[in-house]
C-alpha cells in the first residue's frame, strides 16, 4: 500500500470518525472511519517492516578463487605457427 496511501487512509478515517455528522440510518460514518482508520495503521506498519528487512545487509559467501587463462595470440597447428590476417573497416562511407 505504502506509507502515503496508509496515511490517506488514516486521514479519511479520522475525518470519518470525528468530524462528518450525517445521518444515513443503514451506515454508521463513525464506524466506517474506525475501520479506515485501522486498515491505515496496518498498511502502514506491514510498510514500515518490509521496509525494515529490506535494508538488512546480506553477508556473501566467500567467493572460490578463480583463474583466468589466456589464449594464445597466435594459433598453433601441428607445432606450426599460423598467421592470422584480419582486416578491419572504419564504420563510414561504403567502399
């Protein structure tokens, strides 16, 4: 819900529940405020703990140690060393 909407509800519930004084016979305004109200203060507690957990820090396992291996610069074949030619374009103007 979050914590805005959480105090909307706080704010409509209290208005609700003290300060409207309207007669409807079937719906009783005062306690439709009550729930609001209630419903605001849980919204806002529930927001409130996830986003207390959310900042915990998390310790990491310890990494394995790695090793990188470098390939060859230059391909080999049957002990023979090979060229390798590349050409390389410039992106622009089409040749």
């Amino acid at each position: 819900m979050g914590i805005g909407g959480s105090i909307f509800l706080i704010a409509l519930g209290a208005i609700l529940a003290f300060a409207v004084e309207a007669d409807l016979g079937w719906l009783d305004l005062s306690v439709v405020g009550w729930v609001l109200m209630l419903a605001g203060v849980a919204g806002l507690i529930t927001t409130l703990y996830f986003w207390n957990s959310r900042r915990r820090t998390v310790v990491a396992a310890p990494v394995r140690e790695q090793r990188v291996v470098a390939d060859r610069v230059v391909p080999v074949q049957d002990d023979q060393v090979v060229q390798e030619y590349r050409e390389v374009r410039r992106p622009g103007r089409p040749v």
